[in-house]
C-alpha cells in the first residue's frame, strides 16, 4: 500500500479512487490459480474509512464480481488502520480476511475484520481448521451438534462464505469444496 501511496497517511475518497484505479493496473492480465492478494500496510500509519471504502472495498467487490482468482487480505494492518477497516466492514455488513505476513512470506495470526453471524463464523472457522471441506463433510461431522442435519443449510452458509470473499470454492465432479483463502503457515521452520 506504501508503494501505491507513497505516503504513510492514506486518506480521502478520491485518493482511494486513485488508489483502486493503481491495483487494478498492477493486477497480472492472466489469471491465476486462485490466490490470496495481499494487500500489505507496513509502513501505513493511517488510513481513512473514506479512502479504504474507495480502495480494499472497492477492489473486493470488483474482484468478486469479475469471480477473479485472487482474494484480497489485508496484511500487517496497525490496530488504527485495523479499526478503520473495521467501521467500512460494518458499515457495508461486509467482511475482509486479515492476517500478518512476514518478511520470510510467513502467514499467521489470520483473522476477519467485520462480523459473521455466529453460525457463519463457526463455518468459516471449521474451514480454517479443517482445510477443505463440503457441505456433506460438516453435515456428517457437525450437524448433530448443530442440530442441521441437511446439507442444504451447511452449502449455503459455504456458498455465503465463497461469494463475501472469505473462503475459496472449487468444483470436483458435482460437489463443491471450501478452502481458505489463506493458511497460516511459517517458511522459518
């Protein structure tokens, strides 16, 4: 974001339109296997709801809405920057992966900024846990617990999770599987 900026205050609608306008261009011209964009805040010691709105929401949507192969995820945000996100999330009920990357690309400390409802929340936290699933893997395993015992409810809540941004769905035959859009992971050790 710095190298977008230039500047370590990012701020205003239309510096965030300018902004949008900059990822776009950066964006490779061939797709990709779906991967995680992480946009990274180091260096970034303020960032305006207005110029975030304009900017990270507004390539989320535009990402999701072209289906693209890369997830936006905000990276090393500091607790400011963290809270601004945090106010456009609720504002537009939407929600936005974060987590810290490492000078070593290591990912950890993966969390949403905005709010799930609860049982959207414990789906996008079985597949952090569990890595891949389907709707049939949580029905078997959960749906007792959790007193759904049809598949319907769990592909809904996974297809919700898939079209916010927050997981990855990928078809094998006739079923369709959930992945996060970023794992943690540690090239260190």
């Amino acid at each position: 974001m710095i190298e977008i900026s230039d500047s370590p205050v990012l701020a205003g609608a239309v510096n965030g339109k300018i902004a949008f306008a900059d990822m776009i261009r950066r964006l490779p011209q061939t797709q990709a296997q779906p991967q995680p964009l992480f946009l990274d805040f180091s260096g970034i010691d303020v960032a305006t709801a207005s110029y975030l709105r304009e900017s990270v929401f507004a390539l989320k949507d535009y990402l999701r809405a072209r289906n693209s192969s890369y997830y936006p995820v905000v990276a090393n945000a500091l607790s400011e920057v963290w809270d601004e996100v945090s106010v456009i999330a609720s504002a537009k009920n939407d929600v936005i992966v974060a987590c810290e990357v490492g000078d070593s690309d290591d990912v950890q400390n993966i969390e949403l900024i905005g709010n799930l409802d609860p049982k959207q929340q414990m789906t996008f936290e079985m597949v952090l846990k569990f890595g891949e699933v389907d709707a049939n893997f949580l029905m078997k395993n959960f749906g007792d617990a959790e007193r759904t015992k049809n598949t319907t409810a769990w592909n809904n809540r996974l297809a919700n999770l898939a079209a916010r941004g927050v997981v990855r769905e990928h078809s094998r035959g006739r079923s369709k599987f959930y992945t996060p859009v970023v794992t943690e992971k540690s090239n260190g050790n």
